[in-house]
C-alpha cells in the first residue's frame, strides 16, 4: 500500500531544461534597447527597466509603486523565485516619470507600474516579446537574456558586487 518508488523516476524534467549559454552581444543589446524605446508603454519599459537591473520578467511585470524608493527597489520574498527579499540599486531613477500612473475606473490609482486590464500584474508577454522582435531584428532571445548579459557585462568589466542587493540581483 506504501509506494516504494516515484513512478516518475528517471521521466526527463518537462519543459527545456536545458541551460542556454548565448549571452546577447553588444550590438543585438543596442538594437534591442532602441527598440525597447520606441515601443514605450507597456512593454518597452517593463524591457528597459528588466534591462537596467536584472530583474526577472514576472518581478518587473509585478513591480508596485509601493516597492520604489528615491534609492533602491525592494522585492517582497512573495515576489522572487528564491522567496528571498531582494533590495537593488533604484538604477531607474527619474526615469519612473515615464511610466504613466493608471487610474481604476472608480479613480482611484493602482498600485502595479503595469497592470492588466483587470489589475492584476502584466500578462500580455507574447504580445509585448512580438512587437519588440518586429523593432529590433535580433532573433533567438528571451527575456531572460537581460538579466544573463547585465551579469556577464558585469563581470567582464571587473564591477565589484559585494553588497548583498547586488549579489542577489545579479546571480544568474
């Protein structure tokens, strides 16, 4: 009556679990980044700030306004994929002006940089990843890529990381 054994052992993981190694260069970066301003809001932003800190998509799309300070950005533990607070450099700054506050229809403001059409975080990621592929003629990446070349730029160029806002923002 006792199951000796998972009668999924030795199943191959679902989905790619492969790791990719193709970091972006600097040029497919440039082009991408371009194209991540002139598609503006929604999704060139939620790019540009992915970006400029390395966030992961689902914690960019579920950023709040509550979260940002003048200096850093806090990630609830409920928001990261390793349930850790994360605190990073506000590396966006003055930028966040761009980002229009939007109103719920009873007028009130609502708390996510970039709400769904039933408040609730971000979802339309294909749509968004669409159009930007259309922009920016670089082919094969993900949004994952961001926070992979951020990394790498960083540790190519010797940048120091020894802050634990840093550390946990930027290890892939």
């Amino acid at each position: 009556r006792i199951i000796k054994a998972s009668p999924l052992q030795g199943m191959p993981m679902p989905g790619n679990a492969e790791s990719r190694d193709r970091v972006l260069t600097d040029e497919e970066m440039g082009k991408i980044y371009k194209a991540a301003v002139g598609l503006g809001h929604p999704y060139g932003y939620i790019c540009l700030i992915g970006i400029h800190t390395g966030m992961r998509r689902g914690e960019v799309g579920a950023l709040k306004w509550s979260f940002i300070t003048a200096e850093t950005i806090t990630l609830p533990r409920e928001f990261t994929k390793n349930k850790r607070e994360h605190v990073l450099p506000n590396l966006i700054g003055k930028n966040l002006q761009l980002i229009p506050k939007v109103k719920k229809p009873d007028g009130e403001e609502c708390e996510l940089l970039f709400p769904s059409s039933v408040w609730t975080p971000y979802s339309t990621w294909s749509n968004g990843k669409a159009s930007l592929d259309a922009l920016c003629g670089v082919e094969d990446f993900v949004f994952h890529d961001f926070r992979r070349y951020l990394s790498t730029t960083m540790a190519k160029l010797r940048v120091p990381a020894p802050l634990p806002y840093l550390f946990a923002a930027f290890k892939i």
